[in-house]
C-alpha cells in the first residue's frame, strides 16, 4: 500500500464506555479547528461493509464459527480500507474509525480464542503496512461498562456475550495498549465527562501539532 497523507486515528474499547459521545466530540472538535476529517466505523463505513455488520451482529439460528467471524471482520475492512479509509487518508484526511484491527485482537483473539497469528496473517494481507497512526482507548471497570450495556434496549450478539468475555477483550485491549505506548493513548471514561473530553483535547491537540501538513 502506498504511503498515505492522512492520518489514521482509530478508537477501541469495551461496549459501555461511551465510545458514541467521545466519538461525536473528537469529531466535532476537528470540525471546530477546520480540520479536515472523515468519521467512519468498523465493521461497517461502506453499504456491502454495513451488510456485513448487520449479519455480524444478528442473532442467527446457527452459530457463527470464529473463522468465519474473522473472516467477515476482515473482508467488511478491506473493501472499507479500498472503498473508503485510503481514498480519504490520500486527500490527505484525518481519518477518525471507530474500532480497527485492535478490535479483531481482543474480540476475535482474546474474546473468541483464536490465535493471534491468524489475525496478525489477516492484517498483513489486507492491510499491508497500514496501522493506525494514533489509538484512543477507551477505558471503565467492567462493573460500570456492563451496567451501561444493560440499560440498551436489545443485546447484539456481542452485546449478549457473558462477563468473561468482556474481561478477556479489555485485559487485551490494556496489554496492546502498554505494549505501544507510542501509538496508544488510554482514556478512563469512569470519571466527569468534562475532564475525560479535556484528556482528548489534549490528545488530538499534541497529534495534530506533530503531524498537520
Ligand atoms: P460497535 O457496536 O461498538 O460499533 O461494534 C460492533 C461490534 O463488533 C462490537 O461488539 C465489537 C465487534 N468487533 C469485533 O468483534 N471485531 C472487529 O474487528 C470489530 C471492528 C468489531
């Protein structure tokens, strides 16, 4: 893959966070500094990646192997990435994904049980080079997540998933997280919504500072 303009700013973390509202105020807040930006998410941001996700996240008569999974995950990010993520970072945008490969680790890897050298094998082939130049992580106790996921109406299928499997994926997401500080930036969500949006100021503020063309 070719070397892009744009920057890549993904953000991950549990259901329960408040991954929407951070979402809409990182994306105002580019709006806000006339930065050019396209908000996007995973598994989705194109219609045939959206199909995709509605049958990721259905409840189905049969059981969905975490193969099959994986490959769903990744087949709805390559035409993503074709249709949607590289023509955007070759204008030279800020891309802003909510949720990318770090999602195939800790769902897919930590949360199913799959090896993470298939999904580092997945990775490669679709994506090439291309990582995530900056990731917010999202973070809250479990306990205070899981309540949130409670108070939806109806669960998805990964919404419905028992408490372990939540634990396995953020315990994932924390280890990626320490294991490269450069990329990662971890946000705790479980205190005053004032102070976790000044964190993310800070955060895109430092990140545009470094890489604006
Ligand atoms: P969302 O509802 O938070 O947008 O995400 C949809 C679900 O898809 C969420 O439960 C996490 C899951 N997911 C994976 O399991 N693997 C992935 O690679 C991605 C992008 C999402």
């Amino acid at each position: 893959m070719t070397q892009q303009a744009g920057k890549l700013i993904t953000v991950e973390g549990i259901e329960g966070v408040g991954k929407t509202t951070n979402l809409r105020f990182m994306v105002e807040w580019m709006h806000n500094h006339s930065q050019p930006v396209l908000a996007t998410r995973e598994p989705g941001g194109t219609p045939l990646a959206d199909d995709i996700r509605h049958f990721l996240l259905a409840d189905h008569n049969e059981i969905i192997c975490p193969d099959a999974e994986l490959l769903l995950m990744f087949a709805a990010r390559a035409q993503h990435l074709a249709r949607v993520i590289l023509p955007a970072l070759h204008s030279g945008k800020w891309v802003i994904c909510d949720r990318f490969t770090d999602a195939s680790y800790a769902y897919q890897g930590a949360g199913r049980g799959l090896p993470m050298s298939k999904i580092a094998t997945l990775e490669t082939l679709v994506q090439g080079e291309l990582r995530p130049d900056l990731t917010i992580l999202l973070d809250a106790p479990l306990e205070v997540a899981l309540e949130r996921i409670k108070q939806r109406g109806k669960l998805d299928r990964f919404e419905s998933e028992e408490i372990s499997f939540f634990e396995r994926v953020r315990n994932n997401y924390l280890e990626r997280a320490s294991r490269e500080p450069h990329r990662f930036r971890v946000v705790s969500t479980h205190q005053n919504e004032e102070i976790v949006q000044s964190k993310i100021v800070a955060i895109l503020e430092e990140f545009v500072a470094v890489h604006a063309n």
